[in-house]
C-alpha cells in the first residue's frame, strides 16, 4: 500500500510564491517517477510536472519558467517550488506517483488547495 500525503497550500497574492511538498510512504519503488496534476473548477486535471529518479524534469507550458519541481530519493518526497503565481494557477494540487509513467498515475495524494487572490 502506498500512501502520498501533501502539505504547503494555501492564500497567495497573485506574483508570490509557495512550496509545495509530498512524503510517499508504503511500498513506493524509488525508481517510480513521481510529479504533481492540478485540478481547477470546472476543468479536467492536468499534469503540471514531473520528475524521474534521475532528476529528468518536465513541465506544462503554463508553468515552465515559474514552476521547480525536485526530489529527495533517500526521503521519498517530492516537492513543487511555485514562484510568480497567477490567479490561473489557483486548483486543488494532487501529488502522484506510477509505476511506468506519469500520464496513467498508479498513486495519487488527497489533494491541497492553492488559491491565487487578491
């Protein structure tokens, strides 16, 4: 059983920043590749980044250049650095992991709530 547990969200002011972090407990291979989807009201979910055991990274259009995602393999956690945040990135942000790739996620964490506001 593997367990994903999201911390960090919350209220920002459009332009600030706020980080995002996700431990994996239970039987998580360290090899699995791990990122974060978001979903906004009213929209399908997304995969906003992700990032390999090798440090291999990839990214949304709407979040490259603004969004770091990085990762602890000793730790097992994965964490999103979100920098200049815009009202559009505002969504309930979910930490995922998979056994083969990201596109069909095996795990998925409760889910945190970013609100980008004024």
């Amino acid at each position: 059983q593997v367990q994903l547990v999201e911390s960090g969200g919350g209220l920002v002011q459009p332009g600030g920043s706020l980080r995002l972090s996700c431990a994996a407990s239970g039987s998580l291979s360290s090899y699995s590749p791990m990122g974060w989807y978001r979903q906004a009201p009213g929209k399908q979910r997304e995969l906003v980044a992700g990032i390999t055991r090798g440090g291999s990274t990839n990214y949304a259009g709407s979040v490259k250049g603004r969004f770091t995602i990085s990762r602890d393999n000793a730790k097992n956690t994965v964490a999103l650095q979100m920098n200049s945040l815009k009202p559009e990135d505002t969504a309930v942000y979910y930490c995922v992991a998979a056994i083969w790739n990201l596109v069909a996620p095996n795990y998925w964490g409760q889910g945190t709530q970013v609100t980008v506001s004024s």
